[in-house]
C-alpha cells in the first residue's frame, strides 16, 4: 500500500515534472524531512537530516523548501522574530496561529467567526479583503510543558521589550 509520504513523492514528481525538473534524491530527503514536520526553520530541519544525511548542506535545504513552496507544499511564515519557518501546508487549508514567547510553539486554528468579523471589518473600511495572517502571540498555560519543550537557546520569537 503506498503511505502518504509515496503519494505525495508520486505528486511532486509530476510537478517537478512539468517544469523540466527532477526529484533528486537530495529533493527528497528534505521532502521527506518536511513531511514529518508542522512548521520548521530550515536550520532546524538541517539539525533534523544532519542526523542521517550529513552531506546535505543548508543552502540545498533552503532552495529545496523555498521549491517547495512555488509548489504549494510549503508557505513561508514570519512569527515575530527574524527566521522564516515553513509550515507544511500540503493537507491544510487556511488556518492561523497562537505561538509561546516562551517556547516556541505553535498552535494552528481556524475560527469562521473571526474569519466573518475580518471580511465585516474591511468591508466596512472599503475594502476588498485577499488574504490575512493572524498571530496570536502569548505563553502556553501548562509552564511545566512549556519549559520542557524549550529547545532552542534564544526564545523562538521576540518578546516585546516593554
Ligand atoms: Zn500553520
Ligand atoms: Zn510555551
């Protein structure tokens, strides 16, 4: 039976296809690396291929991703600090996020309501609404999780200076 991972190498095979490109095998690692994830920088997912495929460079990482994403099967998001994170979008469709100063995590959510009020909002304001981005910056409520999961050295986002 072919897993999710087959399927989706099947897809971007056909896409990489009609632009005269191949799926690599150094394409598919990172592929594959970023299937497994939600959202992920591109130095976290080198830490991630490191393990097994030291060779990759992260320069092959991020043109990969950034590849991914002209396919759709990544999107670039900027939660308050200076690093793009990539949220493997493939089986999502619009959703926005709550994210922890403290440590980094990322919940997604999609709320019609709040979805409603924005389209009332910039209607009201003449305004055709395309598109929004929605974060929700805070600290998780279970502290005991929150700094398990700290990982990174520096908090994964900015907290506000004030
Ligand atoms: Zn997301
Ligand atoms: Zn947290």
């Amino acid at each position: 039976m072919a897993t999710e991972v087959d399927t989706e190498i099947t897809h971007l095979k056909n896409q990489l296809a009609q632009r005269h490109l191949k799926l690599t095998r150094q394409r598919e690692i990172v592929l594959d690396a970023f299937l497994k994830n939600d959202h992920i920088t591109a130095e976290a997912l080198y830490q991630q291929i490191a393990k097994t495929n030291a060779h990759l460079g992260l320069a092959t990482i991020y043109r990969t991703l950034n590849l991914l994403c002209e396919l759709g099967i990544g999107q670039e998001r900027h939660f308050g600090d200076n690093k793009t994170t990539f949220d493997n979008v493939l089986h999502k469709k619009h959703h926005d996020h709550l994210i922890c100063y403290k440590c980094g995590k990322i919940v997604e959510f999609e709320c019609s309501e709040i979805e409603k009020l924005q389209e009332e909002m910039a209607d009201k304001h003449g305004f055709i609404l395309q598109n929004h981005k929605l974060e929700l910056y805070g600290y998780c409520k279970d502290i005991e999780n929150c700094e398990k999961s700290i990982t990174t050295p520096t908090p994964a986002v900015g907290v506000p200076t004030s």
